[in-house]
C-alpha cells in the first residue's frame, strides 16, 4: 500500500508537472502569437498608395513591401523599426528623388530594425546643412545616428553639392549590406561620406563616383569603419584618394580589391590625411596607380571643431579661429551637427562683427585659410 501511494504520489506529482508545462506552453504560444499578431505585411500599392503613407501607419515590426515602379519623392523613416523592401529587386524597383533633396531620410535614431532592401536609388541632390542651406549633403540616403541596414540596394546617379553624393553618415552605426554605390558625386565622398560613428560596408561593389576634392568612393572622416570584401572600381577624386580619403581616423579593410582608381595629386586607392592610418588585411591592389598615399601614427596636432563667423561654419584649429575672432564650438564638433545651429547671423563678410565688408575681414580670412583644408 505504500508503493501504491508511493506510485500514486508520483505519477499525481508528474501529472501536475505537466499540467503546469503544457499551461506554461500554452500562455508562451499565445504569447508568440499575439506578437506575431502585431506584426503585419503593408503591400504598396495594395494597402497604402505610397511607401510614405505605409511607413505613417506601419507599427514596430512591420514589413512594408513595394511592388515594382517607379516611386518619386523622399520617404521618411521617421525612427521607426520597421522593414521596407522591394518584392521585385532594385532592378525593377526604384525610389526617385527627382532632383529634390535626399531620397531616403534616417534621421531619427533607426536602429538596427530599421531596414530598408532591394531598392535603386536614383535622383537625390542631398539635404541642406544646418549652417549653410546652400550645401547638400547625402544625395541618395541621409543617415543622422542611429544604426540602420541598407541591404542589397543600387544607389546610383546622387549628388551633394558638399559631403557624400550617395550617402551621408553621421556618428551612426549604419551598415551597407551587399550594395551597388556607383555614378554618385560630390566635393568629398562622391559615392558616400562616414563622419564619426562606427559604420561597416559588407561586400558590394563602389564604383564609379566622383569626388572634387577628395573620397571618390567613401571619405572618412574620424570614423570607425570597417569594410568587408568589397570591390572599389573606377573611382576618381582631383584632389586624393580616388577609392577612399581617410581623415584622423583608422578604417579596417580586410579582404577588399581596388581596381583603376585614379587620382589628381596620390593614393589612388587611399589616401592617408592626418591622423590617420589604416589596418589593411588581404586586400588587392590591382594596378600600378591604385596605391596607398600617407599615413602617420598619433595625431599630429589638435582636432579641429567648428568655429562660427555669424551664419558661415568652417572647421579649423581652436587657435586660429579664435585669432580670427570667430566663436569656436570645441574639439571634434563639426558644422554638420548641431552645434552649427548656435552660429549668429551676420553681414555676410563681415567676420570682425563691425557691420562693415572691408580690407579687414580679408585679412582675417587669410589667417584661418591654412586650415580649411
């Protein structure tokens, strides 16, 4: 009778054991279920008749999936961690500008469930700058922190009268995932421009962009970077590097190939600034031209920051904007962020303060030209 009870216990503990499991599994499911539930597919043109109004009444999760055209004008990611995604490829799939400003905007935090796939990317001209509505940046996509995907996506035919024709990054941990960056231009960064953050480009091809000064390809500008098998073809900058301008920063590039590259002055491949070096892993440097130009270990001087002259920004030493008699934001602060919006509006000119455009404001702006570049 006590094996009975002692069975009986048992199998009574056992039955209730598995009650509890298959209770617990059944709140887990619904559970599963009720978040899938939240998650939904917006097809456009079918539930929403533009990618910006699917993304308006997408929730977090959800997938908005754009069937082949031709779709013109911006989309706004709007901080949202959602996916967007061709269901036809980027050949058959294109968001274009139309000569407006950045085609694809990521200025809110996006983190890395914020994705956007398998899109051409055409048309864009860049947005203005805080300090300077006269210079663009990011022609195709605009990326302000956070640290969204672009994935498998053709990003062709941008412009940006100043930094990155095809993509601008700025202290964000954004990834390129097997993309086409070609036929973009720009003054630096033709095809895209990286300042600060920690962003990686996997695989792809760079080809085919132009920069007026420096970056052909990708410029970098006190920037982590890290760059995986990717091709870097045909890129040309007048100034240097043709494939990738490294400033006061210290990329990875590991398993990439340069091929005819070219350059106005050296490194047609990469060109080293100050501060800057490079740690440089089974890579390919295919012609005689594509070389690397440069490289210096520590930092040669002060960081340079923005200083403010009324409503225009320049990047120099502290030193010299100071002599200058401009208002110097700090070491390592830039005129693309937001410091730049502190700048006062003056006579343009007129950077002793004075109200009046003379032989003396030249003279300060000589004493600073040294350090623009």
């Amino acid at each position: 009778m006590l094996a009975e009870a002692l069975d009986t216990g048992r199998g009574s503990g056992l039955n209730r054991h598995m009650d509890s499991m298959a209770a617990t599994g059944v709140i887990l499911a619904q559970l599963l279920m009720g978040v899938h539930a939240f998650a939904a597919d917006i097809a456009v043109p079918g539930d929403a008749p533009t990618i910006q109004q699917a993304i308006t009444q997408a929730s977090p999760g959800d997938r908005v999936l754009v069937g082949p055209g031709q779709w013109v004008g911006s989309i706004d990611f709007g901080g949202k961690p959602l996916t967007v995604e061709s269901t036809h490829g980027p050949d058959r799939t294109v968001l274009d500008g139309d000569g407006g400003g950045s085609v694809v905007l990521m200025m809110s935090g996006e983190g890395p469930r914020s994705i956007l796939r398998g899109f051409r990317i055409t048309g864009g001209q860049g947005s203005p700058m805080v300090h300077d509505q006269h210079s663009t940046v990011g022609g195709g996509i605009l990326v302000l922190g956070g640290a969204p995907t672009i994935d498998g996506c053709v990003i062709a035919g941008n412009g940006a009268s100043y930094r990155g024709g095809g993509v601008f990054a700025a202290r964000s941990a954004l990834q390129l995932v097997n993309c086409t960056i070609t036929g973009n231009e720009a003054e630096k960064g033709g095809g895209v421009y990286l300042y600060g953050g920690t962003p990686s480009i996997t695989g792809g091809t760079v080809s085919f962009n132009e920069a007026r000064y420096g970056g052909g390809g990708v410029f970098v500008d006190r920037s982590k970077l890290e760059v995986e098998g990717a091709l870097f073809d045909e890129n040309e900058a007048r100034y240097g590097g043709g494939a990738m301008f490294v400033l006061d920063a210290r990329p990875t590039i590991k398993g990439c190939r340069f091929l005819n590259n070219r350059v106005g002055q050296g490194g047609g491949a990469v060109h080293l600034g100050w501060g800057a070096s490079m740690t440089s892993i089974d890579n390919e440097f295919v012609q005689q031209g594509d070389d690397v130009l440069g490289g210096h270990s520590g930092r040669l001087r002060a960081a340079k920051g923005a200083c403010c002259f009324g409503d225009l920004c320049i990047e120099v030493l502290e030193q010299a904007c100071l002599e200058a008699g401009g208002q110097w934001e700090g070491s390592e602060t830039d005129c693309v962020g937001i410091l730049a919006s502190r700048c006062q509006a003056l006579r343009p000119g007129d950077l002793d303060r004075n109200d009046t455009v003379d032989i003396r404001d030249l003279g300060r702006l000589m004493m600073i030209w040294g350090d623009l570049k």
